[in-house]
C-alpha cells in the first residue's frame, strides 16, 4: 500500500480534528502529566493533546515517516516515534532503536515553530527527540541519519492517557489489541479511542463492490486491499468493561458539508482509498478507477439547493478509566 500523503490528509484539517478535539474534552481527569498519541499522523491530534494539557509530557507514535517528519515540522517539541501501534502495545520493540535530535530531523532549531507542542516544564525542555521502533525498514527515509538510542522497556510503560484518534481501524484483532492497550494506562488513567463507524455507508460500499465487480477484481484478489477494522460499541463494553473503573461510550454521526461530491473522493484518497488505488498496478487503470469512483459518488452524494452537499461520518468513541 502506498504511503501516506500529509497534505492530502490535511486537506480536511478541520473535519477531521474535531473528532479528536470532543475526545479529548471528554476525558475527566483532575491531573495529566503523561500523553502518548497513537497513530498521531501529521501532529493535529498531538497539537490537541498539547492544548488540552498544556503542562503534559507529550509523547506521539505513528508508523509512517512522512506524517513523523510532517508532524515534527510542524509542532516541534516532544517525544516522536515512528513504530508499529500493535508491538508497542505488545511491549515488543525491535532490537534497534533510534534516536536523532530536532535540528536533524527538521534541518531547522525547533524553537522556529510557532506550534511547539509544550513540554512538562519550558525551563527544562529538550528538542525534539525521535526514535524508530519499526519492525521492518520504511518506505521512506527520516530526513536524516539516526543514531543508536538503547532499549527501553515498553512494557512497562505506563501514561496518564494513552490516546488514539482514527488509527486503531487499521489494526486487525481489537480483542488482544485494546487490552494491551489498557495495561499502559498509568492507576487513574484513561485510555481514550475514536475509531470511524461508517463502514457500510456509500463511500466505502462502492469501493468493495468495485473491487469486487467483473471489471476490476483481477487488481483486488484476496487480502490485497487492507481493510478497516471496527466492532459495535457493545464489544468494546464487554472487552474492557472487566479491567476498567468506569467506561465512557458514545457515538456520534458528524455531518460534514462539502463543496461537492468530488469533495468526498478528495476525502478518502487521504484515508480509505488509498490501499485501492495502490492495488492497481497500471496508471491507466487507476485513472478509470478513480473516475468511475467519482461517477458513482456523485449519484450516491446529491447536492442540496445550495449546491453544496451533505457528508455523513458515523464514529466511536470510548473511554475508560483505570
């Protein structure tokens, strides 16, 4: 599957943020000293958790270099890891981690960021600091050379909040997954997940059944397209409900308004999309696919009077408190 693409993502910085932000205001906890962002992306969940915690020692994972590098040019100061959600969950890093500074990885002092992610104390706070945890090489390079850093026991490695924002769907057996999780969260914790819901809407039922259809299997054979992973909200009750204090649970459909249907193809080629048209393996092809795409969600997408049309965005939300 291709990498991610920051911008591309980003070109629904707002919509796609705000989730994380009614997350974040959801989590009642009278101090946090410690956050780690799982899945972090390009930082605008980090940059969240910054505000919401001013005075929190803010870590961030994510296991694409392009949304590490983006996040750290962006957001500056913090603990920046590029690794695999699942092994850090597992307390399973690999035999060699690394570590490189701010002024490395950024080509520039980390001070130059109007949106530097505070640290626990602005007296003794440290640039940036990166470690790659991943299991196999990337795909892509840091921008520069890392050095070696030793292990450390993740294990063991407890936050006051440990923090997901629509990452988790990526991740298959949430069964093993969530708990692991929950054994990070630090006596009087939280572990906070928002995960998407709306798996069976138009945008994503049109993309199985084309990849399905007569037309366009021979680039879709079995496990090629990475799915999304999600469970109704009962699951996750009785999954956590044994290990937590109290659980939070809630859903909410966000309804988002967009120029245009072609808005919503623009959407999911930053998210959904892309392990599809990474499957197909000529320009032509992925050119005819993304346009017959088009064709179908401006049928299933009807603009209202105004011309602007309607986005609905079905999410899961949970929280629980150790």
């Amino acid at each position: 599957m291709a990498g991610w693409n920051p911008d591309q993502y980003l070109k629904f910085s707002d919509e796609r943020t705000q989730p994380c932000r009614d997350l974040a205001a959801r989590i009642a906890l009278p101090q946090v000293r410690t956050v780690i962002d799982l899945g972090c992306g390009p930082g605008n969940s980090t940059q969240v958790l910054a505000e919401r915690w001013p005075n929190a020692q803010i870590t961030a994972l994510d296991s694409d270099t392009a949304m590490i590098n983006a996040a750290i040019e962006s957001h500056g100061r913090g603990r920046w890891i590029t690794g695999d959600i699942a092994k850090w969950a597992a307390g399973k890093p690999p035999n060699a981690a690394a570590e490189k500074s701010a002024e490395a990885a950024t080509q520039k002092p980390a001070e130059a960021s109007p949106q530097t992610a505070p640290e626990a104390s602005a007296e003794n706070a440290s640039p940036v600091a990166t470690e790659n945890l991943s299991a196999a090489p990337s795909e892509t390079t840091p921008a520069a050379a890392a050095e070696p850093a030793s292990e450390r026991a993740f294990e063991n490695e407890q936050y006051d909040v440990v923090f997901s924002n629509a990452a988790l769907q990526w991740l298959p057996d949430h069964a093993t997954l969530y708990p692991q999780l929950f054994s990070h969260v630090a006596p009087g914790g939280a572990l906070a997940i928002q995960i998407p819901s709306s798996f069976d809407r138009p945008a994503h039922r049109l993309l199985r059944e084309m990849a399905a259809s007569i037309v366009w299997r021979k680039w879709f054979p079995s496990g090629r397209v990475r799915n999304w992973h999600a469970q109704d909200s009962e699951f996750y009750y009785d999954l956590l409900g044994p290990l937590a204090s109290r659980i939070d649970l809630w859903q909410t459909e966000y309804l988002h308004v967009l120029p245009h249907a072609e808005a919503v193809v623009e959407w999911y080629r930053g998210t959904g999309m892309r392990a599809y048209l990474g499957a197909i393996g000529e320009d032509a092809d992925r050119d005819k696919f993304l346009a017959e795409y088009t064709e179908k969600i401006r049928a299933a997408y009807r603009p209202r009077p105004d011309g602007r049309i309607l986005f609905p965005f079905l999410r899961i939300f949970l929280i629980a408190y150790r």
